[in-house]
C-alpha cells in the first residue's frame, strides 16, 4: 500500500504543478516520465500515477462543475490550490476508480492535506469527499 501512497503523493504534486503553470496535467506527466528516464535521481512515474493523472485529465471538466457545485461558500478559483487539486485528485479516485475502497481514498486525501495544507483542509477535503461519496452514483452524469 505504500506504493500507492507515493502514487498518489506524486499524481497531486503533478495536478498541483500543471495548475500552478497554468499548463496541460498530460504536459506536466510527460515531463516528470521523461525526466525520471533521463536522471537517476528522479524516481520513476509509477503505473498506477500515471492512471491516476491520465484519468483525472479524462474528467477535468466534470470533477471542477461537480466541485464548483458542492464546494459551499468556496468557488474554485478562490479555493487554496493545494485544496482544489487534493479534492480533484480524490474526486477522480472516489467516482471513477473501481477497486479502491471509499475510506482508503478519503484517508489518503485527507493525509495530504494535513501533509501539505492548512489546519483547516484535512475537514474541508473530508467533508467535500464525504458528500461526493453520498452522491457517488449520479455523479458520474452530467451536472444539473
């Protein structure tokens, strides 16, 4: 399981990076592979990073309507970038990603909130990952 913690770690500091830039998340994962290749220093993208940031780039519009609409009292552009791409990243895992059991997701998120965030995120990220869990199933169409 630790593997997929890393995974995890290294997929937000990706949605992280490419949101700071400004940049394409697909743009952003190709420059980590190709530089993990060149220098022996720069650990390996593994397999499942990579499903993770490639899923979450298939559902980008959908995971931000579904967190602009959830997300009370805090719109995304105004939501701490930290925050709005650990909540991304779980979004994605919690409704897209079979065989990953809900609890797992939300910990983990909510782990790198308290690693990489305020006091205040580890509630938020739980809380909005909480009522995307309720709403799991009629998340996955379009946004009302």
């Amino acid at each position: 399981m630790a593997a997929r913690n890393t995974a995890r770690k290294r997929a937000f500091q990706i949605l992280f990076e490419a949101d700071q830039r400004g940049t394409d998340v697909l743009t952003v994962l190709a420059d980590w592979v190709r530089h993990s290749r060149g220098d022996t220093q720069q650990p390996p993208v593994s397999e499942y990073t990579m499903e993770l940031v490639e899923g979450y780039a298939e559902h980008a519009r959908r995971i931000d309507e579904v967190i602009a609409k959830y997300s009370v009292d805090w719109p995304l552009d105004r939501m701490p970038v930290v925050d709005r791409n650990i909540v991304r990243l779980g979004a994605h895992e919690l409704v897209w990603v079979d065989g990953t059991p809900d609890a797992v997701v939300m910990d983990e998120a909510v782990e790198l909130a308290k690693e990489f965030s305020t006091d205040d995120s580890p509630a938020f990220v739980n809380g909005l990952l909480g009522r995307f869990k309720n709403l799991k199933p009629e998340l996955r169409g379009p946004v009302d």
